[in-house]
C-alpha cells in the first residue's frame, strides 16, 4: 500500500511543477490564441456600371449591369448593390462572382422613370468577419425623349 501512495504522491508533485513552470513562462494554462481576428475589409476597384458612365437611361425598359472587382484576404462573403432612387427609396442588387470581378442586373424594364431623374448605385463588399467597404458613388440619369431638353 505504500509504495502506490508514494507513486500517487510524485505523480502529483510532477503535476504542479510542470503546471506552475507552464504558467510562470506563459505558455499554457488557457486556449490558444488561434489566428489572428481579421481586421482588413474587402477592396473594391474598377466598380463601374453599362451603358457606361455618364449613363443616359430611357425612360422605360433598358436594365443596368453593375460590375467590380473586389478582393479580400481571407475571403469574400458578399457583394451587393444598392440603388437610391429619386425619392430616396432603395433597391438591393446581388452580385455574383463571375471570373475576376462581381456582376449583378439592375432590373430596371417595366419602372417608368422621369427625364432627368437621377439615380446613385454603390456597392458594398463584406467578408466573413463582417468588415464591409463600399465604392463610391455612380450616378445614373434617365434620358429625356428626343427633341426635349432635360428638365
């Protein structure tokens, strides 16, 4: 009987010392670290919009298609498209990757728009940490009917 509770008595001395060597150099004791938090957003370049900028629109039909470039280092998780429309309202365009860069249509056909009337697209890149950039603004105005001057 004594010779188990010697062993148990070592096995329990090596325990604590090792413990306290570990905490006293700071390198156990808790979790690992784990990589390091992703910190840098997307980057979004050559955004642009067809028909190109400046972009006369008809006043019914013709759809928009909004492309970018966007990159990340650790990933892309999503790019969308956002239209300000003359009263301020939005519309969420999805874009999808396709080769190098990110496309989507603006459905337009069908949306009566008034001459003159302008409307701002930006898009926004997030990644999966949720750090988001957004381009700069495009604006795209509608044309006026042959023949009339814009308003």
């Amino acid at each position: 009987m004594r010779k188990k509770k010697i062993i148990l008595a070592r096995t329990a001395g090596v325990g604590l010392a090792l413990m306290l060597a570990l905490l006293v150099c700071g390198c156990g004791g808790g979790s690992s670290p784990g990589p390091a938090a992703d910190t840098t957003a997307p980057t979004i370049s050559a955004a642009s919009v067809a028909p190109a900028l400046p972009t006369l629109l008809q006043p019914v039909g013709e759809n928009v298609t909004i492309q970018a470039t966007v990159n990340d280092d650790v990933g892309v998780a999503s790019v969308t498209a956002t239209v300000t429309k003359p009263d301020s309202s939005t519309e969420t365009v999805t874009m999808t990757h396709v080769g190098s860069a990110y496309t989507g249509t603006w459905q337009t056909a069908g949306q009566a728009k008034a001459a003159g009337s302008s409307y701002t697209i930006v898009i926004t890149a997030k990644d999966a940490a949720n750090n988001t950039k957004t381009s700069s603004a495009m604006t795209v105005t509608v044309e006026s009917p042959p023949g009339q001057p814009p308003p």
